[in-house]
C-alpha cells in the first residue's frame, strides 16, 4: 500500500501534521488538493473525497495527548445511542491544551495523574473509518459507572449491550484488572454478575 493510500486508510480526515508523518511535504498536498486527490476544509485540515467529516478522528490528531474517554468512548465502542453535545477528553495531568481550542472544538476536557491516564488506552475506530485514541470498553464501563454525571439509564444501557456482545473472558479479567487498580470499591462486577444469570 503506498503512502497516500495508507494515510486514506488511517485518517479520511486529516490534518496537515499527519499527512507529514506519512511523508507527504506541504507541496504535495497542495498539489493533491489542487488536483481533487483530497478537499481542503480549512486551513491544515483536509478530506479524501467520498468520506464525511470525522470530527473524532480530527480531535484525536488535534489533541494528540487527549484520549477519548466517559461517553464519546461510548459512542466509539457502539455502545450507546447517545448523540454527543461535547467530545470527552482525558488528558494527563501537567498538560494543558488552551482553553480556546478546548472551546472551538466542543471538548471537555478531564486531567488524571499519568498512571490513572495510561490505563486502558487503545487505538479504536470510528464509524467514518478514522484512527483514534480511546479508553477499552472495560475502562469505559468502569469510567462511566464511577462517574456521578453519567446519567443512569446511559450506564445500564452500555452495559447491556456490552454483554449482549458476549465479552470473551480474557476481556472480563481486564475489567476485573482495571478496577482493582482504579475503582477498588466498584459495585459493576456485582450488577455484572446480576444481568447474566
């Protein structure tokens, strides 16, 4: 697969940073742009055609520190229907995007000390095909169960469909992993237990 084909596969919406890492000079993308390969959006943000916008898969590039997390993780993982009214972002503590750019791109953002940071990162998927950084669904589930703003019937209903899909059980002894690391005192194991007899 050649380069430009990889950075289609990767990233249908990029920013000119990522198309650098793929070894495209800013010469090549305005001769790509020029000739209709990809669409310029706006300055340094660019579109192979046939691809919507993936605000996901642009956030992620932007805030390159910044790991989906609460309930866009949710959204990413198919596990909720809920439309976002903001993108949810963890950063690690001692990091901090402007409060401009946090604002035009509708992000809330939440700071953790680097070891609850690093815990359950993963490279995920968007449904427009863009690569993201986000929390595991087990990391997830703990997250949002834990969190006193995540409204209840958006808890119960991912943790529906996580078990609908069947997790397999090495993904059951990560959760079991993570939340003895973060949330010791998590009742998620027990309600778990619950909806599957």
């Amino acid at each position: 697969m050649d380069t430009l084909a990889q950075l289609e596969h990767d990233y249908p919406t990029f920013i000119y940073k990522t198309a650098q890492k793929y070894g495209l000079s800013k010469d090549e993308i305005r001769e790509l742009s020029t000739d209709g390969t990809i669409e310029k959006l706006e300055r340094g943000i660019y579109i192979f055609p046939g691809y919507l916008l993936d605000e996901f898969s642009l956030i992620s590039q932007k805030f390159s520190r910044g790991v989906f997390s609460l309930v866009s993780a949710l959204i990413i993982h198919d596990l909720t229907d809920e439309m976002p009214l903001h993108y949810d972002l963890t950063f690690p503590q001692g990091y901090h995007p402007s409060a401009a750019s946090l604002k035009k791109y509708h992000i809330k953002a939440r700071y953790l000390s680097k070891k609850r940071y690093l815990l359950g990162i993963e490279t995920g998927q968007t449904e427009n095909g863009g690569t993201v950084q986000v929390y595991s669904k087990e990391r997830t589930l703990l997250d949002i169960w834990e969190s006193k703003q995540i409204q209840p019937y958006i808890k119960n209903d991912a943790l529906k469909k996580y078990l609908a899909n069947s997790p397999a059980a090495n993904k059951l002894k990560d959760l079991t992993e993570i939340k003895d690391k973060l949330y010791p005192n998590s009742t998620l194991l027990k309600v778990m237990e619950v909806y599957m007899q």
